[in-house]
C-alpha cells in the first residue's frame, strides 16, 4: 500500500474505529488451497483433494493484503458433519443418512469448539494450525472473520472438545417445548429419514445403520414435524432460544439455558483471536437473544471491536436487528444484489435502474450498515449461465456494489478472476454454485494460487485484466475519502435525468465527503449499447456536495479512462459519450 493511499485511509479516522469501510475477502477454506484438480463427481477426498488452513500462507496474505482487503472470512472452519472416516483420530463417524455431500455441509456444525480435520495437515493439532492462520492473518495486517451458526446444528451433535458443554444434555425430552430444553421435539413420533438419493454411489447403502431419533427433533429450517423433506435442512436440528412457535411466544426470562452456551463458544474463538463472526440465518432467531449477547461480548471485551455480520433476507426486520439487535452489518441480499442481478441476467425484463434509487431510499438511515456483495458461498457465480454468462457484465454492478454507500463489500474468492460453475459435482446439482458440500477443486483459482506464489503466473491474459479490474476498485476506495470514510455521503442523480438519459440502463451520483471531496460516478449497465447522454446535476446537489454555482469545475476521470477531462458548470447539462458496459468516475477540482 502506498504512502499516499495509507495517508488518505488514516485521515479520516477518529476515535470512532467504525469510520472505515470495510473490505472482505471471502474464504472456503476447504477449496482454497486444492491443488487437486481431478475433480471426480461424487469424489472422495483421497481422489478429489482438499484444501488446508496452511495453504493460505504469508504470500497468500500478503497478497491478499496488497489487493486492499481489510478483513478475511475464513468459511467453514468449524467441525461439521462429513462421510469421511477420522474415527482413527477418536472423532465420531457421521451417519451419511443425515449428511449432505461426502464432504458435507459447513453449516451442520458438529462441535463449535473444535475445526474441522479436513483443514488440517497434522489433524490432531488442527486447533495449532488454526491459531497460526489467525497469527498470520493478523501479521499481515488482516482481521479474521469466521462462521456463527447459531440456528441449528448436525443431527449428531457432539462435542469432543467440551462434551459438558453439548446441546440437549439436560432436556426433558417428554416436552414438546420448555424453555429450559435447547431443541424442540415432535412428540411421539419418530424421526423419518427423507429418501437416499442423496447418498453417493460410493458408500455402500447396505452397511450403513439405521438413523434413529426418537422423539424426533424440529429440523433446522423451521419444520416441526418428524418428516423433512430432501429439499429442507434435513441434516440439522434446530436449536430453542425460548420462542415457542406454536403460540407465538417468548419465554426469555430466566434467561434460556442455551443463551449462556452460545456465549461461551464465542468467547472461546474471541480469545483465539478472532475479530468478527458472520451470524448465519440471523433472523431466524430472536433479535433480544442478539441484544443480549453482542451487549455481553462487547462489555467481556470492551478493547476489542468484534463485527457482527447478520445473514437476514427480511427488509421488514433490518431496522429491528440494526437498533435492537445490534447487528454492525445486515447482508443487503433482498435488495441491491437482486436489483443488480436482473440487470446483469440474459432476458431478464426485471432489471431497472431506477430500482437503485428504490433501494437507497428504502434503506435510508441504515445503508452504512448494509454488506453489498455479488457472490458469496451460498449464490450463483456471476460468470455461470444461470447469472451473467460472462463476468465483464458485471463491471457496473460491481462498481455500484462497491462504492454506493460505506458500508461494507465483500468478493468472494475467484470472483475477481471470473471463477465459473460447470456441471454437478456430487451433492451440488449443475446450479451455477461453487460446490460447499463436495471434495473439489477451481481450476481458475489454482492458476492464480499458482502451487502456494500466489502471484497469478498461470493465469490467463482475459484473467489477469478482470482481476486488475477489481483491484483498481479497491484502490480506489481506499485513495478517497469520499468512498471509505462512514461520514461519507451520496447524492443521487436519477431523479433529475430523463431527456437523453435511459434510467433503465444508465445509473448516476455522486459520492462526497464534508464538502471537500467529491467524485461524479456515470454507469452503463447495457452490455451492447453505448449512449450518448446529457447529466443534469441540479443546483440545490451543487449546494449539498459544497460547489459553488458561480464557479467552473475540471472532472478528471480516475478510474478506467484516465485521460478524459470534462468541464462542469451550474445550469448547464454535462454532455458525455458513455461507451457499452463502462463507468466513469470523475474527481470533481475547482479549475484553476
């Protein structure tokens, strides 16, 4: 990082340590560092491979630093249900009945104190390597995300780690629902297992035993009866914060048991050094069980800024899980990445521009607190055919996704490479995702990983470009204050262009800091089509960004086209040729 750039960050900082924009770098940890590209369907990790902590070593660090990233989460780091056999390391064997994929989902954790034994290359002290992933991270001048799941855990749960400590030891299971229990059971009935279709070709049905649980436990999607079906979460049980669905009903004093215990399994991954937790289905547990424990965390650490990431795709309980729950950032799914994704999909007729002005004004007061993204482990990679096709299409969203308000982005990783989704590979069905429940390998991201450099040397010219692409972004929120500074503002231009100007394609604001810097950013979503366009920016946005109407500005582009110069004057229309699939972003300088 430069002197200027790092300059540029340190002053906007304040005592306040949330000024900043955050930058995120998502992992899964399992497929980062594979350099096994067999990538066999319904592969076993002899045949596929798998990923270690260790394979994220000081270059990879290093590197992902210099790109301009400021925070990295490590998914799936915690044990979870598998079909691979570690019983030879005094780990319980998972029952592949109620286990999706053979390597099996991160989300149906097993034991919250211990990681996972794939992401280890000496297993038995996989808790050491995992503490020097954090040590490294934190030399490099990085912050460390990881997993929370607090809505359901695997069927099997059982912690070799703090047996004491297990979920469901002291229910009284006669009881449908009682506060004091940590599951909900289905009384009198039996656990039924959905069909086996499921199970890899690999396993051999015949020696696999009977799956019994009896009274059957409420599964972790919210169905509360014995028989779940393939499609739900059926490898989960969900846990019971004191809400008893069937009346609609909290029982939150006395505290529920279970609250103390998710307590003490964040303060045991805090005391290793974690920075932050990214909260998954946040909203399917109550917002003053969230109070209660972020309050805890932040008065056990009070010298410590712990992140709270809510996973919630609710719009209607944002405000609610913001100022009661106290979540630092909601996923902003349910509103600017869909907005974005019809714009970006083949055939779509869903994709306006005006929806982004809709979304910025349904999110007003809260948009610093939102976490814009285009991939993450859970949505369709944009290169795949079921998305853009192609990932230069997403060049404008992801300019909008990154700059629009202060509030945090987050890549996903091999998206800044064009990383596609082709074919089943097991469990995951040919749906555009990278796989989080098989033993795979990305051959994309291994050009870049390039056997541990990290330095892209397989890469192709195409890959090298995009990946420039998104590392000039970054840089450029990190050169101006206007883009990483929280006190931050925006001023929306839609509203005042219409004559020459197509609002379903074309996007423009203007993004300003305390009226001494200001950036005019100009955005073409159509893929084909380029315009020729007149901007309007009204006088009453000169008076809020701080120009003065009687005085003649210089833009200077900054970001792609660097040698375009515009002139700006109040009351007359900028007049611009806006290629197809470009953006322009001007630093807006009083002319000399």
């Amino acid at each position: 990082m430069s002197e200027n750039l790092s300059k540029s960050i340190c002053s906007c900082q304040s005592s306040d340590p949330r000024r900043d924009k955050l930058m995120i770098y998502q992992i899964l940890v399992r497929l980062f560092g594979n350099r096994n590209l067999t990538n066999t369907i319904h592969g076993t990790l002899e045949q596929n491979g798998v990923g270690k902590m260790n394979d994220i070593n000081d270059a990879c660090l290093k590197e992902i630093k210099r790109f301009g990233y400021t925070y990295v989460w490590y998914c799936g780091l915690l044990e979870h249900a598998t079909m691979t056999d570690y019983t030879a390391y005094g780990i319980r064997k998972d029952n592949p009945y109620i286990v999706k994929g053979l390597a099996g989902s991160p989300y149906a954790v097993k034991d919250y104190y211990d990681i996972d034994p794939d992401l280890a290359v000496d297993i038995p002290n996989r808790i050491q390597e995992f503490e020097q992933l954090v040590q490294r991270t934190h030399a490099h001048g990085l912050k460390v995300l990881m997993d929370f799941i607090p809505n359901h855990v695997a069927r099997e749960y059982g912690s070799d780690v703090r047996p004491n400590e297990d979920f469901g030891n002291n229910d009284d299971q006669t009881k449908a629902f009682s506060p004091k229990n940590d599951f909900y059971y289905i009384e009198n009935e039996e656990f039924q297992m959905p069909n086996v279709e499921h199970i890899p070709p690999c396993i051999d049905i015949s020696k696999i035993p009977k799956y019994t649980e009896n009274p059957a436990r409420a599964t972790g999607n919210d169905v509360f009866h014995s028989r779940p079906l393939i499609t739900d979460w059926f490898e989960t049980v969900k846990l019971n914060y004191g809400t008893d669905y069937t009346v609609g009903k909290n029982y939150f004093d006395p505290r529920p048991p279970l609250w103390d215990k998710l307590f003490r399994i964040l303060c045991y991954w805090i005391d290793k050094g974690v920075d932050g937790f990214r909260c998954d289905m946040a909203e399917m547990v109550a917002a003053d069980f969230w109070h209660w424990l972020i309050t805890s965390i932040r008065k056990t650490y009070p010298e410590r800024r712990i992140i709270f990431i809510a996973e919630i795709y609710r719009p209607d309980l944002y405000q609610r899980y913001i100022e009661h729950g106290l979540f630092d950032y909601l996923y902003d799914k349910v509103g600017l990445y869909d907005c974005l994704r019809w714009l970006l999909e083949e055939g779509s007729i869903l994709g306006n521009c005006n929806d982004i002005t809709r979304i910025q004004n349904e999110q007003k007061g809260i948009e610093k607190n939102m976490l814009r993204f285009l991939e993450n482990h859970d949505e369709v990679r944009i290169a795949a055919k079921q998305f853009a096709g192609n990932p230069w299409k997403a060049i404008p969203a992801a300019v909008c996704t990154a700059v629009l308000h202060s509030g945090p982005v987050m890549i996903y990783f091999g998206q800044e490479i064009g990383v596609d989704s082709v074919g089943a590979k097991g469990f995951q069905s040919d749906d555009g995702r990278t796989t989080i429940f098989d033993y795979w390998g990305i051959p994309e991201h291994q050009a870049w990983y390039n056997n541990g450099a990290c330095d892209g040397g397989q890469l192709t010219v195409a890959q090298k470009a995009l990946r420039s692409f998104y590392e000039n972004l970054f840089q450029l929120i990190h050169n101006y204050k206007a883009l990483h500074c929280v006190s931050s503002k925006l001023a929306d231009l839609q509203y005042a262009n219409h004559s020459l100007y197509d609002t379903k394609k074309i996007y423009s604001f203007i993004r300003y800091h305390e009226h001494d810097e200001q950036l005019l950013f100009v955005l073409n979503f159509d893929y084909t089509c380029s315009y020729d366009i007149e901007l309007t920016i009204p006088n009453e946005v000169w008076s809020t960004i701080g120009l003065d109407t009687t005085k003649v500005y210089t833009l200077d582009e900054v970001f792609i086209d660097r040698k375009l110069k515009l002139q700006l004057r109040a009351n007359e229309n900028l007049r611009l040729t806006l290629p197809n699939n470009q953006v322009y972003v001007f630093q807006i300088r009083e002319q000399s």
